[in-house]
C-alpha cells in the first residue's frame, strides 16, 4: 500500500512540473547574440564588444534577421566613446538589446521594436 501511494505521488508531482513548464514556456525569454565586434581604442587597445538581443518566445523566429554595427570616437575625457547600433526587423512587437565589454565592466541596454533602430553608448575609460 506504502508503495502505491508513493508511485501515486510522484506521478502527481510529474504531472505538476509537466505541466506547469508548459505553461511557463510561453513567456521565457529566448537570447541571441551577434558577432562580437571589435574596436579600437584611441590609445591602441583592442576591445571587444558583445551584443545580444532578446525577445519572448513567440518571435524567436525573428532573431537571425537582427544586424548590427558599432563605432568608436574619443569621448573627450581620454577614453573610447563606442556607439552600437542594432536594427530591429520589421514586424517584432519588442526586443531587449544589451551591449558590453566585458573588460571594463561597461554595459548599455535598451528596448525597441520592429522596424526601428537601437542605439547604444559605451563609454570606455582610457586603458
């Protein structure tokens, strides 16, 4: 008898986490990341920028049609301005883009929609 309820039991919590994925499933977000870009600073280093978009599951379809593009000015205090520009493909409801260089710690994010352009700056202390 022991046995049965305990088979019972996990059947029924099976069935829960089963089920409650299901239902989860729709609202994760699914991530895509371009390219790294690599830039150079006005002293010479050599940085890499990451891009990654991100949208809800329904419109992952849309995430190989994302291009990207980035490029670098002195931002007038001895560092690296870097301007990343992401453009969004026609029809997407909505899409987080984040950018970063990991080397120094500097991110940018942003939120946009189709058919539109995200603009991002990093600004890059002098290395």
């Amino acid at each position: 008898m022991r046995a049965r309820s305990v088979v019972v039991g996990t059947m029924a919590a099976a069935t829960l986490v089963v089920g409650g994925a299901g239902t989860a499933s729709a609202n994760i977000a699914w991530c895509s990341a371009d390219p790294p870009a690599q830039t150079v600073t006005g002293d010479g280093a050599n940085l890499t920028v990451n891009t990654y978009v991100t949208v809800f599951r329904p419109e992952v379809h849309y995430l190989n049609d994302f291009k990207s593009e980035a490029s670098t000015a002195p931002d007038g205090h001895g560092g690296t301005l870097i301007t990343v520009r992401v453009y969004l493909p026609a029809g997407l409801n909505s899409a987080r883009v984040t950018s970063t260089v990991n080397r120094f710690g500097v991110s940018a994010s942003a939120t946009g929609a189709g058919g539109s352009v995200v603009t991002l700056y990093l600004d890059v202390p002098k290395s």
